[in-house]
C-alpha cells in the first residue's frame, strides 16, 4: 500500500467521552457529514455504531444518510443539508429526519409526504444571524399561528453560530442565542428537541445546550480554532485534551542524488544549493495536499523532520532526506501524525496553506484507505 490513512479508534472514543461528560445527560449528535470531515464515512460509523456515547448522526445527504444506516440502524440520523424531491421523499420514506430551512420547504415537504404511510419527521432551522439556511423567526410564527400540518412531524427546532469559533469576542453569538431564547417564548416547543450547539460552543457555553449538543470537528480531535482554545483556557483556567483521529502516511518512492544547483519539480521554483539527497513521496494535491505547502512545510521520515522541496504535484512531491541516515525506498512517511517524537499536525499544514483544519481534513481524497488502528 503507497498511501493510506490512519484512523485511531481509542481517540475517536476519548473524544467522545469529553463531550457526553460535558453533556451532563443532554442529548449529543455526532456530526459525520463531509465523508466524516474527511476521516472515511463507512469507517467512523464502523468505530461508533456500538457506543453509547451519542443519540443521533449528523449527516449532509440523503446519500449520506442512507450509507450511515446500512452500518448504524440503531441510533437516529438527521440530515442537515438541503434536499430535492427525491432526497426528500427517500427520507421520508426511510424514517429519516431532515432539516427544514424554509416555508417553502416545509409545504413541498407537507406535498411529497401525502400518500406516503410514514409522516416527515423535520426539524425547523431557524435564521439567527448567518444568512444561510433557515426560516425568519417572523415567518415561523405567522405560518404555525394559522396553518396545521397533517403529514409532517416536527422533531426538533434549531439554530447555527455564525461567530464563534474565530474570535474571542461572543457578542454576536450571544445575541443569536438570546433572538433564539426570544423565539422560544412565543413557540410552543414543548416535546421539541432543542438544539444550538456546536462544537466551539459546547466547550465554551453550556448554556447553549438545550436539548442536545451537536459535535463536529472536535469529536475528531481539533480545536475549532485558536480562539476557541483561547477562550477555553480564559474561561476554565485548564487544558481538555482532544486527541486527533487521523494520520495519513505515506512510502518513499524513489531517492534521488542530485548535485548543486539542480532545480526540482515543476516550475523550478527550488534549487539545491549544495549535494542533496531527495526522496519522490507518492502523494499530491488530488490526494488533499495542498499545493500551497510547496516549499514550505514539512514530512516525517525515520522520526525525523524532512523539509518540502519544490511543487507539490497531482500526484506526488518531493522532500530533502539530506541529513537523515539510512533512508530507503518504501520506507514510511507521515504526512499528517507522529513518528518518534515528533509531529506533523494538521492545523499547521492549514495554517501554511492559508485554510481551516476543516478544510483540510475534509478534503482528503475519499478513495484513499482507511485503516482503523
């Protein structure tokens, strides 16, 4: 195998423990959406389907929706995307429950589930500040206050930060959250799950909880950002270990001895300033390393740091092994993870390649294995 990832299950497991201690008995769904934020969809599910550590699935397709409850039948799954007809029928028809982000929507909804034997199970996304999907709070009260619905269950009611991961200032946050707690008086949500929380919030405000927390990124290990860590220590004087799940390695496809002032890879945009030893490492930009890290970042070979040198490729870059002894082909290289002491961590790739951890993570080619170890 030239390249593959790694998924640890005992740090996928830790972090979900974190969030059901900080849960304190509220309900938690586990957001795999994005192919699992690029870990592997099928293998996360695999980790998880047995545990007792959350209560529903947090997908973004009816496609996605359909592949978690092959594998995981037991718990709920909501799809927190937008659906066609199709989509909408598929998962009404399988019992599972979506996201409504519009009147419009919830009409089609009340349409396509007429005739069918089981009733849409929905969820109202409300719009508190993010301008995306989601129905005005206004709209959401005119429309319940004169209209019944025959065909449609409402399972729960929602809202999404639009500010608080990249910032340690919550103003806005909290006045999303208090338009949502204002919405709530004039709604009757009894029997409603409740939800608002993300992963940034979870960590930092319990009293956006509600009924359930709702756990992305940092379930796989990251820190949604720097001020979330920030904030957290602010707030809580102390650490919260979150492990990361994901490595992915790679093997030494060829070693190449170059003389002085040879240029490498496309572009030229490298030249060795002395007698080099470089190695060919079989992974490129289709495979979710960004080719902004060329010349800039670093893989581990041998427990040792090994500088980028040059472009990164479609299909593989190149990297300088001059000061490490005994290389040889098909020897191991982490590209994301450890190796001896050191450390190659996802959030300084994206901090070099100008992104997000989410970012990066999500965009690891789906085609690449996934062992779990």
């Amino acid at each position: 195998m030239k390249n593959w990832i790694e998924l640890n299950s005992e740090n996928l497991k830790h972090n979900l423990s974190v969030f059901k201690s900080l849960a304190n008995g509220k309900k938690i769904l586990f957001t795999v959406k994005a192919n699992a934020y690029g870990h592997g969809l099928r293998e996360i599910v695999g980790i998880t389907r047995d545990l007792d550590l959350f209560d529903y699935y947090g997908v973004d397709s009816i496609s996605e929706a359909l592949e978690v409850k092959k594998i995981d039948n037991r718990k709920k799954i909501l799809i927190l995307g937008w659906l066609d007809d199709e989509g909408l029928l598929e998962a009404i028809r399988s019992g599972i429950e979506f996201v409504i982000p519009s009147i419009e929507f919830l009409l089609r909804a009340e349409d396509t589930a007429l005739g069918s034997e089981l009733k849409g199970l929905g969820h109202l996304k409300v719009e508190t500040g993010t301008s995306r999907l989601g129905i005005r709070p206004k709209e959401l009260l005119k429309f319940f206050k004169t209209e019944r619905l025959n065909n449609i269950e409402i399972r729960g009611i929602y809202s999404h930060f639009a500010n608080i991961e990249d910032t340690t200032d919550h103003t806005f946050a909290m006045e999303q959250l208090n338009k949502f707690h204002e919405l709530l008086k004039e709604f009757k949500s009894e029997g409603l799950i409740r939800h608002f929380s993300c992963s940034a919030s979870a960590l930092l405000f319990p009293e956006t909880y509600f009924d359930m927390l709702r756990v992305g990124i940092s379930a796989y290990g990251f820190w949604p950002s720097k001020q979330t860590y920030v904030s957290f220590i602010e707030k809580n004087g102390k650490d919260i270990e979150l492990k990361p799940v994901l490595s992915l390695k790679s093997r030494v496809a060829q070693i190449k001895k170059l003389d002085s002032g040879t240029p490498v890879s496309y572009g030229l945009t490298y030249k060795t300033y002395d007698k080099s030893v470089m190695v060919v490492i079989p992974v490129g930009y289709y495979d979710g390393y960004d080719r902004k890290l060329s010349n800039v970042s670093n893989v581990l070979i041998n427990g040792k740091t090994a500088p980028v040198r040059g472009r990164i490729c479609m299909n593989m870059f190149i990297a300088d092994v001059t000061h490490i002894k005994s290389v040889s082909e098909s020897d191991v290289v982490t590209i994301i993870g450890k190796d001896s002491e050191e450390e190659i961590l996802v959030d300084s790739l994206a901090e070099l390649a100008g992104t997000i951890n989410y970012e990066f993570v999500s965009r690891l080619n789906p085609l690449l294995p996934r062992i779990i170890v």
